[in-house]
C-alpha cells in the first residue's frame, strides 16, 4: 500500500478518503466508546467542548462591544501610563487604571477564555487614531486587565510582542520560500501557537480573506473518544518536531502533541508544520519519518476542527483573546492591494495566573521557557518591538 502524502495542508480528496475510511469502520466504532489508554478521559465535560452549531448560538456572548465612555477611558489611561515613562514590561492593572465596570467586563473576557466558551473578540478601536506606541500601549493596556503575565514569542527568548505579516511579499523569492506559513498569505491549517492565552489585534486586515478561524480541541477529543480512541493515543505519544533552524541552538523537540495530567486534564499543543514542512522548509531528513499513524491523525485533527469551525467576528481594531490551550485556529488564504503589507496582527502570549489553570507535567517545561525568567538572578528581561521590521518573523517560536 503507497504512503500517505503528507503536507502542510492537506488536500480535500485527501481528507475526503481519510474519513470515509474512519466511517466505514462503525462496527469498531460501536464496540469501542472509551479511550485505549486508561490514563485519557472518555469525556471532557465543559463549556470548552462546543460544536459548530453550538457557538454559533452563543457567538453574542463572545464579543465585548466597547462603548464611547470605554474607548475615552481607555485613552485616558493609556495617556496617564506614557505620560509617567513607564516601561511597558511594567504594565499593570495598578498603572494602566480603568473605571471598575471597565476592569470587571475585562476580567468577565479572562473568565469567558479560561472557564467559558474559550474566546472573546473586544470591539471597537480604531488603531488609524493611534500612533504605533499608542496602538502598543492601548493593546497591553487591556490585555493586562484579561491576562497580566507576558510570553517570549521568539526563540531567543526575550520578545514579548510580535508582528504578524505577510513578509513572503516582500521578500526575494528565494526567502519567500523560507518563510513560515503564518507570514505568507497562504491558509493556515488548524494549529495551536503553544500558549495558555493567544491575543490577537488587527492593526488592519486584508482586502479579502485572511479570515481567522476558531474551533474547541475539547470538541475534537471527545468525538475522537468515541468514534477513534486510537487518534489520541497516537497524539499523546511522543513526537519528533523539526524546528528548522540550526541544531546546535535550537535542536529538535520531542513532546506529545496531546497532554494529560494526572488528574486527566487535557491540552493540545498542535500544529502540522513541524511534521509536514512547508514550501522550502523541509522536515529533516536525518529525522524519525512521519509515519502513516501520524499521518491518519493530523488528517483526523484538520477534519474535525474545519467541521466544527467558527469564523471570529474580525475587523480592523479587533482584539481576539484565544484559550490556546482548548482552541485551536486557523486562517484563510487573503489578498492584499496597494503599497507595503496591509494585513498587520500584534501577537500577544499571555497568562493568568489567578485562573490557576492546570498544566500537565509533559508541556511545563514549554511553559517555564515561555512564561518563566530569562536571567541568571531568575528575573525577565523584555523587548517590545513596537514596529515591524524585516526578518523579525525569523525569530519566532512558532508560526503555523
């Protein structure tokens, strides 16, 4: 039998096949209702695990409208934070100060994240107003008030802010091909960035497409519970990850794509590009080949996700805050017109400690390298690139 051809983004005849073989398999299906390891859930009970048909029903709940009395607040706190030179590392609920209905519907988006339906998009900036440390300071305003602690993005370790762009358009061809999905116009297959809390604030969006899509990897482990136990055995081994970079300093990762604790909580850290490549990245071939199994589950994953996916509500201005840890997204390939690199996101990784979220022993050490300190007397030292500039998108952890 030929191998399964892997690729970034799987073809749809591929998925087609994929699942009408899962389909054909019912009987299996019908006898086996529990997960093959004993140490997987058989459920996960939780307003985290949530259909397509689901969300749409409470899409409402998921948007936080700012008011004009918001957006003048807001501004006034942010022009009270510049005006005292205070490092943006320093940002806090103490020095960017809001009216308590403000801050109490800000905590309201931290709880919906962590405990609700996994996301809430804030609406109503207009970042053309702004100047790009402006823009900077409003964003980590707000986000401080949702989930105060801040992520490395990069590689190296100390940048906190990131800039997501389709940089493949203005770069040669032959850097074009070298650069991550999420910095090209392309789509993105469903992923996780490996975070607790993904923020996103469009800056601007593009002519068309480029739309961002969320589905609950809660939903996707309970259907593969009950209809392919073996799925989420295959994703909770470990994995060999390519980091495409030079191994002397950033050598291959191994780690389950599926963590349990050993209270059975679940999180994913998920993404297709460390196993298939993309354009000129190529996996390694030094590296433990992808097998068929693998293969069969990351189809299994991309199915799913598209099946119950939701487009967020996305307009320039909008601040998306993501439970990566319980939602997975995606993008749809876009188009850009006139001058420079229109489409523009900020990335934040963000963290609430007060929410005390449980993170499974096999994704702490991830955890400690993005959240914990980056100097010897255990302190952090932050850089905010408040502009982009070419070849940032080199450095970061991970991009699709």
């Amino acid at each position: 039998m030929a191998a399964t051809p892997l690729s970034y983004y799987p073809p749809e005849d591929q998925l087609a096949a994929r699942i009408k073989s899962f389909e054909s398999n019912a009987p299996y299906k019908a006898a086996r209702g529990d997960t093959e390891d004993g140490k997987l859930p058989h459920f996960l009970e939780s307003p985290l695990a949530w259909s397509r048909q689901d969300i749409e029903k409470d899409m409402h709940k998921c948007i936080l409208k700012l008011s004009d009395a918001d957006i003048i607040s807001l501004e006034n706190a942010a022009k009270i934070f510049e005006d005292q030179s205070i490092p943006l590392s320093k940002i806090s609920t103490e020095n960017f100060i809001l009216p308590q209905e403000l801050r109490n519907a800000l905590r309201r988006v931290s709880d919906q994240c962590y405990y609700g339906r996994g996301f809430t998009v804030v609406q109503g900036l207009d970042p053309t107003k702004y100047s790009p440390e402006l823009n900077v300071v409003l964003y980590a305003g707000i986000a401080t008030h949702v989930a105060p602690q801040h992520g490395f993005l990069d590689k190296n370790r100390h940048k906190v802010l990131c800039h997501v762009v389709n940089a493949a358009s203005e770069a040669r061809p032959s850097e074009a091909a070298q650069k991550s999905p999420g910095f090209t116009n392309g789509p993105l297959a469903f992923h996780t960035d490996n975070c607790e809390i993904l923020a996103l604030y469009a800056l601007d969006v593009a002519t068309t497409g480029g739309q961002t899509f969320v589905s609950s990897s809660y939903q996707l482990f309970n259907e593969l519970a009950q209809t392919r136990p073996e799925v989420l055995q295959t994703l909770s081994d470990y994995w060999v990850l390519d980091t495409f970079k030079d191994y002397s300093q950033f050598p291959p990762v191994t780690r389950p794509m599926l963590h349990v604790s050993d209270t059975g909580d679940v999180m994913f850290t998920y993404s297709r590009f460390p196993m298939a490549g993309f354009q000129g990245k190529q996996r390694n071939p030094s590296l433990a080949p992808v097998n068929e199994a693998q293969i069969a589950a990351m189809d299994a994953v991309q199915y799913i996700m598209v099946k119950n996916a939701v487009p967020l509500p996305w307009r320039k201005g909008d601040i998306a805050f993501i439970n990566d840890m319980a939602i997975m997204h995606a993008r749809s390939s876009f188009t850009e017109s006139g001058q420079g690199l229109q489409r523009h996101l900020l990335k934040f990784y963000l963290r609430d400690p007060a929410q005390n979220w449980k993170v499974p022993e096999s994704a702490q050490k991830q955890w400690d390298k993005i959240y914990g300190p980056n100097t010897p007397d255990g302190g952090r030292n932050e850089t905010w690139c408040i502009r982009y500039e070419a070849g940032q998108e080199n450095d970061w952890e991970s991009n699709g």
